[in-house]
C-alpha cells in the first residue's frame, strides 16, 4: 500500500508546483502590459469575454485552478486591472 501513496502524493507534489496562478504571476503582471506578454506568463485563459466599440476593444480573461483566480481587463489589448484571489473558482449558475 505505502508503494501506491508515495508515487500519488509525489504526482500531487509536481502538478501543484506546475500551476500558474498564484501570487508571484500576479506580480509579474503589469499595467499596459500587452495581452500576449499576459499569456506568456499565464497560459491560455480559463474564461474570456470581450466587446469592441468603434476603436475601443475591452476584454476581461480569468485564469482558475484550486490556488485562485487571477481576472485581468485589457483595454486595447494592454492591461489596465487585475485581481487575485485565493478562494477556489465558484461554479457558475446558469438559468436557461
């Protein structure tokens, strides 16, 4: 038995270390940082939404494990706000 836990909890060790979403990311993140450097350090988005007006382009991306969540909004893809937090994501209610 103690052959099965010690190979699972090493596993859980790595996968843990591998996340990006925690405080030292978030610090790397700086405002009128342009979106492609954001995702060089945060990987793909876990959920995105954006909008254009005219010239004006808007996008708020959110990156989710159980560390946090890290929401960042560009504004002309550059960022101009972000936020973390160390409550695990929050399941979305969805009505239809």
């Amino acid at each position: 038995m103690r052959h099965r836990i010690l190979p699972a909890l090493a596993l859980a060790c790595v996968l843990v270390s591998c996340s990006r979403i925690h405080q030292k990311n978030f610090e790397r993140i700086k405002n009128d940082m342009a979106e492609s450097e954001v995702l060089a350090i945060l990987g793909e988005p876990s959920d995105s939404e954006s909008f254009m007006l005219g010239s004006l382009s808007a996008a708020t991306s959110t990156w989710s494990d159980e560390n946090g969540t890290i929401t960042v909004q560009f504004v002309n893809g550059k960022v101009k706000l972000k936020l973390f937090s160390k409550e695990p994501p929050q399941e979305k209610n969805r009505e239809r």
